[in-house]
C-alpha cells in the first residue's frame, strides 16, 4: 500500500458514516424507503414474470419480499406465506422422490 492511502476498513468505516449521516436524518429516510421500495418492488415483480417466462422465478420472489420487509410489516407477512408454501412443495417433493427411489430399489 502507497503512502497516503486510506486502509480498507477507514474506507469502509467512511462509507458507513456516510450512508448513516444520508439516512438517519428527516429527509434521508423517505429517500431510503423509497430506494428499497422502488428495488423491491422491481425484483418481486420480475419474479412474478418469471414464473411465466423461463428463469429463476421462485428465487427472486422471496428476494424481492425480503427487500419491501425490511420497511413493510405487510410484505414480512406475505414472505413468510411464501416462505411455507416453499417449505411445503419442497416436503412434498422429497416424499415423491423418495417413494419414487423406494419403488425402483
């Protein structure tokens, strides 16, 4: 490292007193709500496209979920519903495969 340059960590320390100086005050916080919910919003609705069109639908739904519930209580419930319906395919999966194996074993 040359003479004169930050480290990493009073780089990284800079940032985040950066981003905490922008979002902790009155006017930083609707801008923050809004970046997470404009960034939510778009990965969640891509996913639901997806589940049309070819691609990884089912892995950026809960994405898009987790993004809007870090500032909506109603999209933390909706990924836990989704979260469980998840859990449930994914049972009802292994029970089909496993009686599939058992049934050519």
């Amino acid at each position: 490292m040359k003479a004169g340059q930050p480290s990493l960590t009073v780089f990284k320390q800079r940032v985040i007193r950066a981003f905490s100086d922008v979002f902790d005050n009155p006017v930083g916080r609707p801008a923050k709500k809004a970046i997470i919910t404009v960034v939510g919003v778009c990965i969640t609705c891509l996913g639901f496209v997806l589940i049309i069109l070819p691609g990884p639908a089912f892995l950026l739904i809960p994405i898009g979920l987790a993004i809007l519930a870090l500032e909506y209580p109603s999209a933390r419930k909706w990924l836990r519903k989704f979260q469980r319906i998840l859990s449930a395919s994914a049972r009802k999966a292994d029970d089909y495969f496993a009686r599939l194996k058992a049934r050519f074993n």
